[in-house]
C-alpha cells in the first residue's frame, strides 16, 4: 500500500461521496455509515493496492521546531513527499525521519534530480523572505502547508509558501501574501490585507479590516483591533493591544500600545 492514513481517509470519503452524489468528500465528523470489514477490504483491494503515481517531491529549507510543525502538516495532507530539509549549520540528525543532508548549497541537486516544489519554514521574518527568494530564483515552485485543523474561509485569497497552523482561524475575504505565518490558535478576521512575510505569532487576535505591511510581526497574545494599519517590518509586543495605526519599523508594546523606533 503506497498511501498514509490521511490519505486512506481521505480516498474513502471521496468514495462515499461519489456513492451518493455529492459535490466534495464527506467530511471527517460524518459517519462511515454502512461500511463494514467486508467493504473496508473491498476498498483496500480495489483502490490502495493498485500501484499509484508518485505524490510530488518536495524540498524544506530550514530545520528547526517551525520546520517540524510544517513536517506534520504536509504529512498530514498527504499531497508532497518529503525528500529532505535544507539547513546553512551544514548536515545534521535526521528532523522527524526526514533528512538534513546540508545547506541551501544543495538546492540545484534537488530541483536536478526531479525535486520541483519547495517550502520555507523559517521564523524569522527576513530569513524568510532572502529563502523564498533563493527558492523561487533556484526554480522550485512554493507550496502552502495549511493545518486540516485550521479554519480557513474559502473565500480568502492565499498567496505561496504561506503556514496556518493548527487551531488557525482566517475569516472572509482576507488577503494572505506570500510567505506569511498565522500561527498556532492566531484568528484573522474578515477583510484583512496581510503583506508579505509577515508572522502572526500564536494567540495573536487581529480583528476585521486590519492592514498589515510587509515583514511585520505580532507577537504572542497580542491584540488589533478592527480598520487598523500596521506598517511594514513593525513588531507588535506580546500581550499589546494596538487601538492606532502604526507606522513602518516601530516597536509597539503596552495596553495600549505605545511605539517607538526600532534601531
């Protein structure tokens, strides 16, 4: 059998549903109704032990703990196969199973032996930008690692290379841009426009029509509330709550939050 857990669940729902007529898979709350051992194995003849094409390769640069959440989540969707994750400290153990040959050095190998999709998990909100442009400049097209247990509105537009973590929530007619971080238990509201890189650390509450420029980061807790503008590479304090527009790279910390330049 070439396919994970995830995967077998979501091949049988896809199945249930074709069995009675509906548009998309059941949905994991929904009962397995009337799919005893007998049908199981049916299934399991029919469509896992046939051979299947290959899922795509993919390549992660970076190797540390966001790197290990971005593992589990592409794991669990089971659309890429892992080939290995890139680090600039040089080859090192094995990160959940999945190698650390070396640095980004490697890049050209990768996308050479047939590795055409990549994903920058990295922190840090400028390392993140300098990695998705390496990437994209090496060839490799970004992908999303998008937790099945965040809440994200179908009607939010998503750039590349973006992670929603577990417990995420995004609401309606929100803008992602590319390489952005909402992260664990983060909720954005409705008509937010988040800039590129930018890192919505967890707990983080932003409310509805927030603005959010490039490479800014919200720290843990923190609280925006609604039609704010946040300016690019600001950080917003832990636990701030930030009632005024913000300009470009402050420090904003306090209730409320007061800010001053980053040097």
């Amino acid at each position: 059998m070439q396919f994970s857990p995830a995967v077998f669940e979501r091949r049988l729902r896809e199945r249930l549903a074709a069995e009675r007529g509906a548009p998309a898979p059941v949905p994991p709350a929904a009962p397995l109704a009337g799919w005893d051992a007998a049908r199981v194995s049916e299934f399991l003849r029919t469509e896992l032990d046939a051979p299947a094409a290959p899922l795509p390769r993919a390549v992660i640069a970076g190797a540390g703990g966001h790197a290990k959440v971005i593992i589990e989540i592409l794991e669990e969707s089971g659309d890429y196969e892992i080939s290995a994750c890139t680090t600039p400290d040089g080859p090192s153990a094995p990160l959940l199973g999945i190698p650390v040959p070396g640095g980004d050095d490697l890049l050209a190998r990768f996308h050479v032996s047939g590795v055409r999709h990549a994903f920058a998990a990295i922190g840090d909100n400028r390392a993140r930008r300098q990695a998705l442009d390496r990437l994209t400049a090496a060839g490799f097209r970004l992908i999303n690692a998008v937790s099945r247990r965040a809440n994200v509105s179908p009607r939010v537009r998503l750039g590349a290379g973006i992670a929603i973590m577990p417990g995420a929530v995004v609401n309606v007619d929100t803008e992602i841009g590319d390489g952005v971080i909402v992260n664990t238990g983060a909720t954005v509201d409705h008509d937010c426009h988040i800039g590129p890189c930018v890192h919505i650390a967890p707990g983080a509450t932003v409310a509805g029509r927030v603005t959010i420029g490039e490479g800014a980061f919200l720290g843990a807790g923190c609280r925006i509330i609604d039609g704010i503008s946040i300016g690019a590479w600001t950080v917003v304090g832990a636990g701030a709550a930030v009632i005024r527009n913000l300009p470009e790279g402050v420090l904003a910390v306090g209730v409320p939050a007061g800010a001053r330049m980053l040097r």
